[in-house]
C-alpha cells in the first residue's frame, strides 16, 4: 500500500502543482478530502476546493515550482517534506505583489482510502515567506534570549 500511496501523492505534485493538471485532482482527492491549513480561512472540502487553492498559489507565483523533499508512507499516510518556490507576482492572501522571488518550506500529511487522498494536514513556514517579502523583519535569537 505505501508504494501506490507514494505515487498518488506525487502524482498530485508533479501533475497538479507543476504541471497545471488541475483536473488530475478529480482523480486522486476524495469527495469528502480535507485541506486542514492553519493559515486557510472557510472551508476546504473536496476537489473542488482543493484546485481553488492551487489556483490561488500559481495566480500570485505563475512560476511556482513545487519540489519533493523527502517522502515517508505507513500504514494510510504519507508524510511529505516540500519545499515551493516562485515569484510573488499577485495578490496573494490579501498581500499585493512584490516580485520577490520566495521559498517556502513545510510537511504535509495526507491520509490516504480507497486509492485517493482523504485529508491533508499542512504546515508551511508562512512566517518565513512574510520575512521574504519584506512584510515583517528578520529577527534573531542572541544569547540569553531563546525561546522557551
């Protein structure tokens, strides 16, 4: 199971995301899939929803590259270490444009049913892509002052 469960996971990077096949998600998202973001807002329930969001990303990066990182498969998940890099041309989440060409590195963790992905629990440097643009400044931890 983990190795047909690797490739539909990157199937759907490499033909959704990289290539643009948007409709290629009808085929390996469930009806009921969850995109569970701290940083999405409104629901994120399906297909439907899930190309919504990947049109989103590739609107404000039209250059956006999504690579594989690492890629780790048990049982009914797959744990993906990704890193997305682009442009940030358009408005992207209320932000405008800066042009800025951005990195940003996270995990996501797919369930995987019945040969679709079920839910996708995602965490991405976001704070890190807002230091990129230039929205907040860079800090860093001196002696005596780390977090606890």
């Amino acid at each position: 199971m983990s190795t047909e469960s690797k490739a539909i996971v990157r199937r759907l990077y490499e033909e959704v995301w990289n290539k643009r096949r948007l409709e290629v998600a009808n085929d390996l998202i469930s009806p009921s899939h969850g995109l569970n973001d701290p940083q999405l807002t409104g629901s994120a329930v399906g297909p439907e929803a899930y190309k919504r969001t990947v049109t989103q990303f590739i609107a404000a990066f039209p250059d956006l590259r999504i690579t594989v990182l690492d890629m780790i498969a048990e049982k009914d998940k797959v744990v993906v270490s990704w890193s997305i890099s682009g442009t940030h041309k358009r408005e992207f989440r209320g932000i405008p444009g800066s042009n800025k060409k951005v990195t940003i590195e996270g995990i996501t963790i797919n369930h995987i049913a019945n040969g679709k992905i079920t839910d996708s629990d995602v965490s991405a440097d976001y704070l890190g892509f807002l230091q990129q643009i230039g929205i907040i400044s860079g800090f860093a931890l001196t002696k005596g002052h780390a977090a606890r």
